[in-house]
C-alpha cells in the first residue's frame, strides 16, 4: 500500500509538471530547444544545467600586441575579436567552458565566449575592451563577480 501511494504522488507531480510545461511555464533549468506540439501551440524546452559560481574577471585590449599573441585580433576561435568589439558586441575569454558559451557577469552584462587563456587561469574569466581603452582595462582591474554559465 505504501508503494502504491508514492507511486500516485509521483504521477501526480508528473501530471502538474507536464500541465506547467504546456501552459508555458519557464523554469529555471528550462530554455527553448526541444520541439513539443499541440494542436494551438508549440513550446521548445531542453533541459540545462544552470550554474553560477564568484570567479576572477579580469580585462584585456583585443588588439594590442603586448597583451596577446602575434595576432592580437584574431581569438582563439578565429574570430575577429576587434570587428565584433567595433560592433558592439561583447565577447571574453575563459578556459572552464566550450567556445560559444554565453556567461553573464554580474554587473558587465553577457558575453561570448571565443578565446582563451594562459593555462595557470582555469577559473577566470577576461573580457575584451578595444585597444584603445587601456585605461579602462586598468581601472577594470581584477574583480571577484558572479558569473552564470548559460
């Protein structure tokens, strides 16, 4: 009997959660992916896992020579890391995650992933400013935020 009755909470909670995910409920460790259709609608969901941890975020000029390698635009990803700055866009380096990742840094905002770091910085994370923003780099200085895997 005691069986029989875990089981029927069990279904139930799986019923009520089924009932949230196709009234289109977000969870926290819910984001859109995966395809489910219903007659009037269609809701993508994937499970993820969510994780925020304090790391040292750091700052570095994309493009200056002395801060970077022989070719200090290029990321280690390839990409043109001083076109998508001039673009406005926000990109970073960290070792901890694959190269597309998207990490939001508590009080920065979110950036991509597309570079890497020397090996003896695992855990931290270093944004890239334009070339021309030393001082700003330097101001930044090394600050210990919040940053959520996405």
């Amino acid at each position: 009997m005691k069986h029989l009755t875990i089981a029927i909470i069990l279904a139930i909670v799986l019923v009520c959660a089924i009932n949230a995910l196709s009234s289109g409920y977000k969870f926290w460790f819910y984001e859109p992916d995966m395809t489910i259709e219903y007659p009037d609608i269609i809701i993508e969901y994937h499970l993820i896992p969510v994780k925020a941890e304090y790391r040292s975020v750091t700052a570095y000029n994309a493009g200056d020579p002395n801060q970077c390698d022989n070719s200090p635009c290029i990321s280690a990803n390839g990409e043109n890391v001083c076109t998508a700055i001039a673009l406005g866009y926000k990109r970073c380096a960290a070792n901890f995650v694959p190269f597309g990742t998207i990490l939001d840094i508590e009080g920065y905002g979110e950036c991509l992933v597309v570079d890497r770091m020397n090996k003896r910085f695992p855990n931290r994370v270093d944004i890239a400013m334009p070339a021309d923003w030393k001082s700003q780099a330097l101001s930044w200085g090394e600050k210990n935020l919040l940053v959520v895997v996405k």
